[in-house]
C-alpha cells in the first residue's frame, strides 16, 4: 500500500472507537446458547443464555426507529446497538441497559462495526 493510500476498515474503526469513548455506554451481553442432538444433530436439546458480560458500544433509544433498505424506509425495533464486530454480539442475544432487556433481533456487519436492531424483551 502506498503512502497516499489508506485502509478505510482501520479509518471507520478508529472513528468509531472515538464515538465509543464519546458517548459510549456499558451493557450487560447475554449471549444466546443452543445445544443440538448428539444424535442425529437436529433436535434441540435445550436453549438459554450464558452469563452476562459487560461491553461498550453505543446505544440508541428513539420513539421510532428506521431502516434504509432496498425497498424504502422500513420503520425497525425499539432501539438499536452499535458495537464493535469483535465483541461477537449476534442475533437473539440479549442486552440489557438501564434496567431494560432488549434481544437482538436483527444484525448487521459493516467494516467492524456490529449495528443491532432491539426489541424489548417482555417474556
């Protein structure tokens, strides 16, 4: 790589490491765990969470939410998460923040930022 040129993926981390030690904030992080068949692979034997650990990233809590996507803007979730891709959240995890638990219902990978899209968690 020549001097004049620069690695976009390491220029959006580094921003985004800025905007977390900006306004970053601590959450729990569930992670969401399956535990197949030794048998046959297909059946689920059970389902749950492993225990919490604390990550940064940002998160957003607006009265509504919107996605650009192919077909429009699509109104999303309760609020969204953005975190960074090595912290390995993924869908159906849990996170809770300010007394309130919200799962993951959708995740997006761009560069290495993770952005979640959640949806209060009422069970």
């Amino acid at each position: 790589m020549s001097s004049d040129q620069f690695n976009l993926d390491q220029v959006v981390f580094d921003d985004f490491e800025n905007i977390i030690a900006d306004i970053g904030v601590n959450v729990t992080l569930a992670r969401y765990t399956k535990t197949l068949s030794n048998i046959v692979g297909d059946e689920d034997v059970s389902t749950g969470y492993a225990a919490g650990v604390t990550i940064k990233g940002v998160f957003q809590l607006n009265e509504r939410m919107y996605e650009f996507s192919k077909e429009g803007i699509v109104e999303q979730g309760d609020a969204a998460f953005y975190a960074r891709s090595a912290d390995s959240v993924d869908k159906d995890d849990k996170i809770t923040y300010d007394s309130k638990t919200y799962i993951i219902t959708k995740k997006t990978k761009r560069n290495n930022v993770a952005l979640c899209t959640l949806e209060l968690w009422t069970k």
